[in-house]
C-alpha cells in the first residue's frame, strides 16, 4: 500500500477506502463462490479478518479527518465511530469485533461454520453499508 505522509485528509481517506473496497470485494467473492468446504470457509473467514480490519482502519482515518483521535485498536475505534454517527448499532459491530476475534477459533469445525453463517447472513452488509456510508461521507 502507498504510504500516506504528505497527503492531505481527504487524500488519506480516499486511498484507505479503496483499500477497503479491495479487501470487501475479496470478502464478496469468497462468499459468492463458497462451495461448502473447508477451503472455501477459510477463504470466507480470512477474507473477513482482512476487511474488518480495513473497516477500523479506515473509520480511524475518518475519524482523525475530523480531528477525532481514538487509541489504535479496534474496540476503541468503533466506538469513537459511534459517537461521531458513523455507526448506528454499537450492538452489531460489537458482534462483528468478536466474529474477527473468534477466528483464531476457527480450528473448531463447528464454531468455523457458524462464524462463515454470520460472515454471509450478517456481516457481509453490514461492512459493505459501512463502506457505502463512508464513500458518501467523503463526497
């Protein structure tokens, strides 16, 4: 990734969202082609660490344009975003944090499918409303 000294705030925002819309486009692909087995979940749940860490990362960017300064990890970040209105149900990415969290896990064939089932069902939309939500922001 390009590094970001010497850029303006709107510039820094604009370089990690497409970072983002890169890493969420993986994610989407991941999910459209599983076929079910283990290869394909551990395409799903990694493509997931990926996005949702490109999801804070960019919300703390955001957040810092706005002249907002969280601690760098990501439970802080999400709710300094809850209190700049850029997340609307504190609940849900509270369980998305924890679905990245639980990925180390994954070796638990049981606890792996169920987290795959919250990646396609739950989280999918909402990283990707998040993404759509900051690209509005940035206009």
């Amino acid at each position: 990734m390009m590094s970001m000294d010497g850029l303006t705030p709107p510039q820094r925002i604009h370089l990690q969202l497409d970072v983002y819309a890169k890493a969420l486009a993986a994610l989407r692909e991941a999910v459209q082609t599983d076929t079910g087995d283990k290869k394909s979940r551990d395409s799903i749940l990694l493509s997931y660490v990926f996005t949702f860490e490109m999801a804070v990362r960019s919300l703390a960017v955001v957040l810092k344009a706005r002249g907002l300064n969280p601690p760098d990890y990501a439970a802080a970040v999400l709710r300094a975003a809850f209190q700049a209105r850029l997340i609307t149900d504190p609940e849900l990415w509270t369980q998305i944090r924890e679905g990245r969290n639980e990925i180390s896990h994954a070796y638990d064939e049981d606890k792996a499918r169920a987290l795959a089932g919250f990646v396609t069902r739950t989280a999918l939309d909402a990283l990707t409303d998040m993404l759509e939500r900051l690209r509005q922001d940035e206009e």
